[in-house]
C-alpha cells in the first residue's frame, strides 16, 4: 500500500498499531499541521503589507532608503551638545522619578484590586463558587482595554496629570494579576485548607493561613515583573499628557531641531532606568521563586 500523505511517491504505509509506526505518523502529522500554519502566516503577512501599502501616503520600499535619516539628525545633534548631556539628567530625573512613582503605586493598587479577584475566580478555593465565572470576566475586561485608552477617557473627566495615568494602569494591571494569581492559586494544595476547616477556621482564614504561604512567592515575583511593564507604560502614557517623563519626551520631540539633545538625554535616563529595574527585580524573582541569588 502507498503512503499519499504528502504526495504520489511510493513507499509503505506505517503502521498505527505499533508504537514505532504511531510515532511516525504522529511526527509526519504534525508536519504537515505546522507547514499549513506556515503557509497560512505567509500569506496573511504578504496581504497585510499589501493593504498597508495601498492605504499608506507613499511606498514603503521607495522610502526604506531614508529610514535611518530622523535618528541620524537626532544623535548628531546630541554628540555636539553631548557636553549638556550631565546636566539634562539632572533637570530630567525628577520626572523620572515620577515615571516611577506612578509605576509602583499603580502597581500597588492592581495588587490590592487583583489578589481578592484572583481568589474569588479560583475554582475550589472561592467564597461564592456561582460567581467564578463573573470573577473570571472582569479581570478579561479589565486587562483587554489598553491603558492608553482608559487614560484618554479619564484625562477628558479629570484634566491631565499623573492621576489618570495611575488610574489606567492600576485598571489594566488589575485585570493581569486577576488571571495570573488566579492560575498561581489553582496549584495551590488544598491539605493545608481542609486542615484548618476540619478545626473550624473561617473562609478568610484558610485563605490567611493555608493558601497565601504558598502562593506568595509567585505573586511577588509576578507583582515585580507587572511593576517592569508599568514603568515603560508609564513613559507612554506621558505623550497622551499623564505627567512623568513621557510628558517631557513629548514636548521635546514637538520642538524639533534644537531640542534633540534633550530627547537623547530622556531616552538614555529612561533605558537605564528600565535596565536597572530590570535587573534588581530578575534577581529577587530567582530569589523568590528558586532561591538563588544569581541572575
């Protein structure tokens, strides 16, 4: 018998019934899958470009050429002003500092906001088991809206400032931590609960005492890595006016030529701050969760 599963060529037909011929067939199986998702990628990609060309103002590859033109005119500028760069750190690091503050109070709040909505969604572990489901929908909704946009509408209620932006992200890191501690929970041993329900303990207390020992190592460690994501949506948020170093960015670029020694200076300040974060929380996540203390 031939085999046709991909083309006329001749050749035996494994045999399904033993674990050699199911293996192969398994393999030639999902080739085949994964080579039909390939080409099914290809091709959305190529029609997306062609869309995008059609509708853009002028053609992307008659203009690739002048691609590195805007960041050549930027750091030009700034080496010859690279003398200025020392002191625009330090007229700069106080809205970094906000930048960062906005990051980590919003954090805070989608903790406080996350943890009790993580637990209420956790199957055998929720106070009304009938309400998981609803649980599980708000933290969808709440980290499928961008931060962007939720800061847009309460810029337009409350003015601008960095209190919609600690507003937005706190909202959408809410919605994460609702998913992420939920999934955390599940794994958690329920030995510990049933224990301390068998001596006549209280919901909260089960949760107190035999779910948060367990779950805490990861929580802090996905806390660390949420408070990473919102220093960088922070600066973001500052170009729709939310205050912090985005804001400065902004305006600096808006000015154009004569200013870009001020752009390099905010990107600088800002990379190494992200680096720095960076690093500082990869270090106590590994000490956390695996209790090393190398990067």
């Amino acid at each position: 018998m031939v085999d046709v599963s991909f083309g006329p060529s001749g050749g035996k037909r494994h045999d399904p019934t033993t674990l050699e011929g199911a293996y192969l067939l398994q393999a030639r199986r999902k080739r085949l899958y994964g080579t039909i998702l390939l080409v099914f990628f290809v091709a959305l990609m190529a029609s997306g470009f062609h869309t995008a060309q059609d509708r853009n103002a002028g053609d992307f590859l008659a203009g690739l050429h002048r691609l590195d033109d805007f960041p050549r005119e930027v750091f030009s500028e700034a080496w010859a002003n690279r003398a200025n760069l020392p002191g625009l750190f330090l007229k700069f690091l106080p809205s970094l500092i906000e930048t960062i503050n906005i990051a980590a109070t919003a954090t805070l709040i989608g903790v406080l906001l996350g943890a009790p909505m993580a637990i209420l969604s956790t199957r055998g572990l929720a106070r009304w088991p009938a309400l998981t489901p609803l649980f599980r929908r708000m933290a969808d909704v709440m980290r499928a809206v961008p931060e962007i946009v939720i800061a847009l509408v309460l810029i337009f209620i409350l003015g601008s400032g960095p209190v919609p932006a600690v507003l937005a992200i706190a909202f959408h890191s809410a919605g994460a931590f609702g998913k992420l501690f939920s999934e955390s929970a599940e794994n958690a041993d329920l030995k510990p609960v049933e224990g301390l329900a068998s001596t006549g303990a209280n919901w909260s207390q089960q949760i107190w005492l035999g779910v948060l020992p367990q779950v805490a190592p990861n929580w802090l460690s996905y806390a660390l890595m949420r408070f990473e994501i919102n220093v960088r949506a922070s600066a973001i948020l500052g170009f729709v006016g939310s205050g912090g170093i985005g804001y400065d960015l902004k305006l600096a670029m808006q000015w154009g030529g004569g200013k870009y020694d001020q752009v390099v200076a905010i990107f600088l300040l800002l990379f190494l701050a992200i680096v720095t974060f960076d690093q500082i929380s990869s270090a106590a996540r590994n000490r956390l969760v695996k209790g090393r203390k190398d990067v």
